[in-house]
C-alpha cells in the first residue's frame, strides 16, 4: 500500500514516515502543495495524508482539485488548525477523515488502514480469493487455512495483483507500487521479475493453483 504525506513540518513527517514503514507501507513524500500536485497528477496512492496549511497554498485546494479530477484515493486531513469550520468544509470536499495535531501515531496508523480497507475493501478486515485469504490487519496469507510465509513484498505484490483481479497489471505500475520513489533509481525490472517467481513458488508449494498470469510484454494478470 502507497501513501503520500503531504506535510511541511519535516520532524513530523520523518516520525510518520519511519512509524508507516513499519507497518509496511511505501511512504512518498511532498513538502509545498506544488509538489504534492505534481505528484497527483503522476501517480495513484492507497492513502494521502493532507496538511491544511502549507507554505505555498491550502490543503484543501489539493483536495477540492483531486475529487474534481476523479481520483479515488482515500485522504485524511493532519491540521493543527483544529476548527469546526475545517473540519466540516473538508468533510464536504471528500476527505474520508480529519485528524488534529497532535496525534499519536498509532492512532494514524488505525486510521489510514480503516481508510484502506473503506476504500479499496469494502470495509473488511479480510481479503478471500477462493482458498486464499488476506488478513488485511494482521498482514498475513493463508491457503487452504495454512499460513504461507511470504515476505512483505510478496504479500504487498499479491494483494496489488488481487486488488485488480481480470486486469492487467504492467511492471510500470507493480514498481511504483512496490518501491514508491525509488522505482526511478531501477535499471530494469528483474527485481519484480524475481519477487514474482517466489510469491508464485511458494503459493503453488501451498497447493494453490497458479492465477497469475505472465502477460509478455506488459505485465502480469491475476486471473480469476
């Protein structure tokens, strides 16, 4: 799952960043609201966490711009400017929540994976594929009701491949997903080509058929 923290106090934004990893999240980052534009317009999020006041214009204009363009990532608003009037006017733009600082950063943590699982699971706890079951809060796969010891990209690459069953998914998207920012930094793609041949091995090893498919030239399907 990818977020971008859209946040100008970089203390805060370190914290939030190490506490998100953590917890298995790829974090991208924009300090001024130009950035976080730019960055909308290029890429898709699971999550955006959206500072009201920011040295070069208003959260909320983010806000108001991304709801009008269609995009459909879920957005939580981080404001010391804890007014009703905010509050409101943000829950009317779209924002899925509002969050006055300061906050403990469990508490965002619970709130951007109850905004996830809103927004991209219909609000379960738990993503099932015939015999394959994702434990969305837990963060663990099982087959058949046995635990399958995946690696967090494994489980991150599974649940994408999931996420867009009966489409195909190219390596563009699968590394953006995956490694956020740094996908840039790759010469080529053998690092999904190698996280994909062990998800796969060890699903088949689990006694799960084989739904992902290789689609030459492109990318991968999950076929259901």
């Amino acid at each position: 799952m990818k977020i971008l923290i859209v946040e100008d106090e970089r203390e805060l934004v370190k914290s939030i960043v190490q506490y998100l990893r953590h917890e298995s999240y790829i974090c991208e980052v924009a300090y001024t609201a130009a950035d976080a534009e730019e960055k909308l317009l290029i890429h898709d999020y699971d999550c955006i966490l959206l500072d009201i006041t920011l040295p070069d214009g208003n959260g909320l204009v983010i806000l108001e711009k991304l709801k009008k363009a269609g995009k459909l990532e879920g957005v939580i608003i981080i404001s010391a400017k804890n007014s009703i009037d905010d509050k409101i006017k943000g829950l009317n733009l779209g924002a899925d929540d509002y969050l006055p600082k300061p906050f403990h950063l469990a508490e965002l943590g619970a709130r951007v994976s109850a905004v996830i699982r809103r927004k991209r699971f219909e609000g379960n706890n738990t993503l099932s594929f015939h015999e394959i079951t994702v434990d969305l809060l837990g963060k663990t796969v099982s087959v058949g009701g046995k635990v399958v010891d995946l690696t967090r990209k494994e489980y991150d690459l599974l649940l994408f491949v999931i996420s867009n069953k009966n489409r195909v998914v190219t390596k563009n998207a699968i590394a953006e997903h995956l490694s956020g920012d740094d996908a840039d930094a790759f010469d080529n793609f053998d690092f999904i080509y190698a996280h994909m041949k062990n998800l796969k091995k060890k699903l088949v090893e689990a006694n799960c058929p084989d739904y992902i498919r290789t689609v030459y030239g492109l990318g991968y399907k999950f076929e259901a």
